[in-house]
C-alpha cells in the first residue's frame, strides 16, 4: 500500500492567539521564533501554500536586546526610486520613534514573500509597551 503525503485544507485549520514577551530578548533569535510559529511550521501538519500559522502578539519592543555591535552600527536602507535617493537610518532612530518597526521589519525578512507572505504577516502585532488590546482573544503565553 502507498501511503500519500497528507495536505491539510484551509476548513481544517485552527488559529490560536499567543503573547511574548519581547524583553531581555535577543532580536534575530526572537524573530526567527516567532516567524516560525507565524508560518506554521510548530504544527505537526504544517503545509506551505497555506496560511496556518498563528496570530502573535509582541509586547515590549522596545527592550528587546541587540547583540555586538549592532546598537551603533546597524542601518536601514530605503529608496524613493529617484536618482540619489538613498537613505540609511540608524537603528537608534527606530528604537526612540517607532520600536515596533524593528522587529517587524526583521519577522517580515523571514517569511515568504509574495501575496502568502502578505496575508501571514498580518498575523502579527507587535507594540512598544506592556499592554495591549488584544485580551478579548484570550492569548497564552509563549516561551521562547
């Protein structure tokens, strides 16, 4: 008997909500984590042209850890698509104007791109602070 490899169907998955706490954390092991669990790669029936992963709130952004050197010398790189128009911003930036975009940016670098990865990212919600307005899904924690 041949036995076929099982394909899960978009009716048979179930979404739950988890919270992490991103303080003290390391940012690149923290975002790799968490993009596994976004993309459904924890669940035993995992298949990769779904959307199964998990909604994940992020609080505490703004003290999660960088390793090295990184709180000095790391940059972000934008274009507005005109001649000359490079821009690099210091991660110090980020860090006072919007902390969420650091990890944001660096979860979205680790998941597919295209419209499949578009639909996982909004999967996750990331704040600066220790709240946030999302206890009406009844989130459970999430070690890492």
């Amino acid at each position: 008997m041949v036995q076929k490899t099982y394909s899960m169907k978009a009716s048979e998955i179930e979404k739950k909500w988890y919270v992490v706490d991103a303080q003290d954390k390391v940012l690149g092991r923290l975002a790799t984590a968490v993009a596994s669990v976004i993309r459904g790669k924890n669940k035993p029936g995992f298949t990769p042209h779904l959307d199964m992963g998990d909604n994940v709130v992020i609080i505490n952004a703004d003290k999660v850890k960088l390793t090295g050197m990184k709180d000095t010398h790391k940059e972000y790189f934008s274009h507005s698509q005109y001649p000359g128009g490079i821009k690099f911003t210091n991660i110090k930036k980020y860090f006072e104007e919007n902390p969420a975009f650091i990890i944001e940016h660096a979860v979205k670098g680790m998941l597919p791109k295209g419209r499949l990865g578009s639909a996982m990212f909004k999967n996750l919600k990331v704040y600066a602070g220790s709240e946030h307005p999302h206890a009406a899904q009844k989130p459970e924690n999430l070690e890492l």
